[in-house]
C-alpha cells in the first residue's frame, strides 16, 4: 500500500467524514506537519546528501543548501586529503575564520520535498496573453487555484497539485499576467515519496492526528489515531535506527530493543 497526494487527502477525509471547505483548503497543512514529525523524529539515513563547497579566507560563514536540516558532518580538502571538522558553537566560529579557500563538503539530513507540493501537467488551449511561471492559475467554474512551477510550452504548464480538481473546459485566468486559457486535460497524480510508499501509517495517522486537532475531535478518537500514528512511528523507527544501519556480517542481527 502506497499513497499519492490525492488518495491520501481522499484517506484523511473519509477517516474523519469531513468535506467542508475550510478543512479541505487545509489538508496540506496537515500533511506537511505529519511529515515534519516524522523527519525529526526518526534518523532515516536515506534522507542524508551530500554537497560540495567552497570556504572564503577570513570568511567564517558557509551557506547551507536550501533543503537543509542538520549537519550529519562537514569536511574541507587540505594538501589534498579530508580533514572533517568539529561542531563548534557559533561563539567560537565567530572567533576563528579559514585562512585560505578550502574545497568543502557538508554531508547532511536534507527535508525531503513534500507530497503535498506533488507536481502534474496542466494543458490548455485558446491561450490569450502569457502566462508566468511562479504565478497563481484559477479556475473560472471550480474556483480551483494553484501556482504554475514551470511552463513547458504555450499550452502547457507543470503545477503543484491543487487541493481540489479543475474542470475540463473551463478558463484558468493567471493571477498576474492576466493570461486566459481553457483547460484540456490535466495529468494523473502519481507522484509519491519515500514516506508514502514505505511508510503510508505513519503519514496516514500522523496526517489524522493534525486533521482531528483542526476539528477539535472527540478525546477518544483523537486517542485512538495518536496511539496509531506513535505505533507507526515505532515501526519506522526500529527499521531506521536499527535495521538500516547494522551490519549483520560484522555485527549479527540488530539488537536495538524492539519497540
């Protein structure tokens, strides 16, 4: 079992029997924040990259990737060999600054793009105008809305998923280039991610718990999903902290506790 981004929102909403407005125009909060609880509660060493640098002389500062959440390390190239450095508190770095350009490399956990920012093709016809990329589409009939993230042609566009549908035929009108075009077709949502493949409980009940609270639910459901969603969590845990990085060959099998 597996979740794209609309059979997840059509989950949620059939869990708690909610279709009002309001609480659909929210469903993405509630994913993202089940996600954010995820990714900082469990150590997944499939969410750590690795980037390469450069370090300015008398420049104590490194920008850090946009997707960046914490440093896992941080090496630089001297005489060509790695040195890995130690994590200081800022006091300290603003004390000593490098004193050469060093090649660097920050291996770090990065926060995965989310399924609610799922992307699909929107295609149109009778365009008038340009449309921008960046900028807010709405739907004439459905009142649907979204943000175009880039436009492959005239007639074509790639936008992040909207919360609702829009309808076939009607005109989408761009918020600032005040372009028009009539809606053709819009691409299936298959897009999922690590989480919602490997782990659809934890996102499902994580998501629920964060819609429940929106609702000021009954205590004993809410209960009930805050109980499901922690027991998922454990479960991911278990794999991430304990399966995924033990060496059986040298170690034998995990002998985390099991939770």
């Amino acid at each position: 079992m597996s979740y794209t981004y609309t059979q997840l929102k059509s989950a949620i909403q059939n869990y708690v029997d909610n279709n009002e407005t309001t609480f659909v125009s929210n469903l993405d909060r509630f994913i993202k924040s089940a996600e954010e609880r995820i990714f900082t509660s469990v150590d997944l060493e499939l969410f750590r990259k690795n980037v390469s640098g450069a370090m300015t002389a008398s420049n104590q500062f490194l920008a850090v990737p946009a997707d960046y959440l914490a440093t896992f390390s941080l090496s630089i190239e001297v005489s060509s060999s790695k040195q890995f450095l130690q994590q200081k508190d800022v006091n300290y770095i603003q004390e000593y600054t490098p004193n050469s350009n060093y090649v660097s490399e920050l291996h770090y956990y990065y926060r995965p793009v989310s399924l609610a920012d799922s992307k699909f093709t929107l295609t149109v016809s009778n365009v008038t105008g340009t449309f921008a990329a960046n900028e807010t589409i709405t739907g004439g009939t459905s009142a649907e809305s979204t943000t175009i993230n880039s436009i492959t042609s005239v007639t074509e566009f790639v936008i992040i998923i909207p919360t609702g549908t829009f309808t076939v035929g009607e005109t989408v009108t761009g918020g600032t280039s005040g372009a028009t075009g009539v809606v053709v077709s819009t691409s299936a949502d298959t897009t999922t991610t690590w989480i919602s493949e490997n782990a659809p409980n934890a996102i499902l009940f994580g998501s629920l718990v964060e819609a429940y609270i929106y609702m000021k639910g009954e205590p004993d459901v809410m209960k009930l999903y805050s109980e499901r969603f922690l027991e998922a969590l454990s479960r991911l845990k278990d794999y991430a902290e304990a399966r995924e990085n033990t060496d059986a060959y040298r170690r034998g099998l995990p002998d985390r506790a099991r939770t």
